[in-house]
C-alpha cells in the first residue's frame, strides 16, 4: 500500500544519520506489529543497529540511551495522535481507486512527518557526533564498506532475470501485505510493472558510496574540529535534505525515474485491486490505528493500573 512508499525509497547513508528514526519508519515497512515493536523496544533495537556501526563506548552508550529513550517518549505523546488522524484518512482512501496525486501528496506529507522527528532528534545526534572518536568512525566506514559489498553480490553481480525476481518478489509482498492474495492476472500485471522499472543497481550503487562518504567525512570533520552544538545541528540537518536527490545528473535522473516507477506500479495495483482486497487494505489500516491507538500514554497509563496489583489490591 502507498504508506510504504515514500519510506522504502530512503538510502542507507540518510538511515545511518537518522537512527532514532530508522525504527520507527523502518520497521513500519513490515506491518501493522511493527507499531508494537517500535514503542515496546524501540530503544533496545536502536541500540542494537547503533552499535552494529559505531561501538559506543559507556559513557557514550549511556547518552545515546537516555536521548532515544526521550525520543520515543516525545513520539509517543506528540506524534501519535498526528499519525492516528493520517491512517484514518488513509483507511477511508483505501477503499476506493488510488490516483497518482494521492500518491504525491502522500509522499510529501510522510517526508513532512519524518523530517519533524528529524529536527526533534537533531540536537542528540549532534551531541553523539561531537563525542565521536576516530577508531569508531572507522567502524562505520567498514561497515558501510561491508554492506556495500553484500549489496553488490546480492543485486549488482547477480543476472537481469535474477534480479527481476527478486524484486518482483518483493513487490509482491508489499502488496498482498497490503491488498491480500493477488489473483494468477494481477501477478502478471505486477510482474509485468516491476520488470519495466528502471534496472541499474551498480549506479545506485555508485550514489550510496558517495552517500556514505560524504557522511563519513562529515563526522570526522565534526569529531576532530568540535564545532558548537547549533553548527552541528545545522550541518546534519543540511546533509539529510542533500539526501533526497543526487548532485550527479546521471544518478538524479535514475534516482527521479526509479521514484516515479514506484508511485506508478501502486497506481496500477490500486486500479486493478477488487473491493475485497480494498477491504483488505482498509482492514490492515485499522489495525495500524487500533495499534497506534494502544500505544498513546493514556491507552499505556491505563493498561498499568489496570494490572498495577497497588492499584487494584490483587
């Protein structure tokens, strides 16, 4: 469904600069459970993808914590209602036929939403980047080089029907995650779709280095000359927007096509969707709001002095 979209597009340089965000839109990729898994252990997942890039030492890990921690506290009780509202919208939406403008203005409002939770957590990620130290980024240059790598094997080094499989797979789950099982016409036309997307993985492979890279260079800039806080805040704010699009004419233009393959092929699988599987995806967006609505602090002040035994005498 198009709630996906704008976040499955996001690159793994912009993901390394987000990471009190890479839960909560990260994991929202896999379904409505994920709302449950965000606020539930969003902090020890966090935590986990942290130190698979940087190895926090104790004072550093204890910082970044208690800010992930606050992050998600804030979340919980500013911004759930917001996306409460959204997904009510999106539910009543889900039931009809999706054109492409409804896809834009999606889109645009999920960039508003996560560049909202952005500037809350940029103060923080300043503050862990001015902590840094050189072997730690050196880790992170690994690993990027590691992923990179792997990436390479999985999707560069591998031949075209191969990877029209694969991604036709994965579209496929995307969809009938959303719509419900697609008949043996609607997997032809999906099929048919994600072959004909733009297919030029090694250049995007290209622009993820580069990505990587310039992120790279930007923490060490920032770990050794120590500029203030507010300078920080403003360089990292600066490299994310830079992150939507690339200075390089050739990969922008690969990068603009892919983009727009995506809104079209959920277009096209809105158009061809019967009023079950609409039912469908309106259903799924019920239990993303019935989800959302357990985890506002009221609905979780409540659960505990239900079971609260001081509470109820038990």
């Amino acid at each position: 469904m198009k709630m996906t979209l704008a976040i499955a597009i996001q690159g793994k340089a912009v993901r390394a600069l987000k990471i009190f965000l890479c839960v909560l839109l990260g994991l929202s990729l896999t379904g409505c459970g994920a709302v449950k898994i965000a606020y539930d252990h969003g902090e020890t997942v966090v935590m986990i993808w942290v130190d698979r890039y940087i190895d926090l030492d104790q004072t550093q890990e204890a910082m970044a914590r208690q800010r992930v921690t606050a992050f998600f506290s804030w979340h919980r009780a500013t911004q759930l209602p917001d996306y409460i509202e959204m997904a009510g919208r999106l539910k009543v939406e889900a039931e009809k036929s999706v054109a492409l403008d409804d896809v834009n203005r999606l889109e645009g409002e999920l960039r508003e939403r996560g560049y909202r939770s952005l500037n809350r957590a940029l103060p923080d990620l300043a503050d862990i980047a001015l902590s840094l130290r050189p072997e730690q980024l050196a880790k992170t240059a690994e690993k990027f080089s590691d992923n990179d790598r792997q990436y390479r094997e999985d999707f560069v080094d591998v031949s075209v029907e191969k990877r029209r499989r694969n991604r036709y797979d994965k579209w496929l789950d995307r969809v009938e995650y959303w719509y419900g099982t697609l008949n043996a016409e609607q997997r032809a036309a999906l099929r048919k779709l994600t072959d004909a997307q733009p297919d030029d993985p090694g250049l995007w492979l290209l622009e993820r280095e580069a990505r990587e890279r310039e992120l790279v260079a930007l923490l060490t800039h920032i770990a050794r000359d120590k500029p203030p806080r507010d300078e920080v805040t403003t360089e990292l704010a600066a490299f994310a927007r830079r992150m939507e699009t690339s200075p390089d004419p050739t990969r922008r233009a690969y990068y603009d096509a892919l983009r727009a393959s995506e809104r079209s092929i959920w277009v096209a699988v809105s158009a061809m969707a019967t009023e079950d599987q609409r039912r469908h995806a309106a259903s799924e967006l019920g239990s993303w709001i019935d989800d959302m609505k357990a985890a506002e602090p009221q609905a979780q002040a409540a659960t505990a002095t239900k079971f609260d035994p001081s509470v109820t005498g038990r």
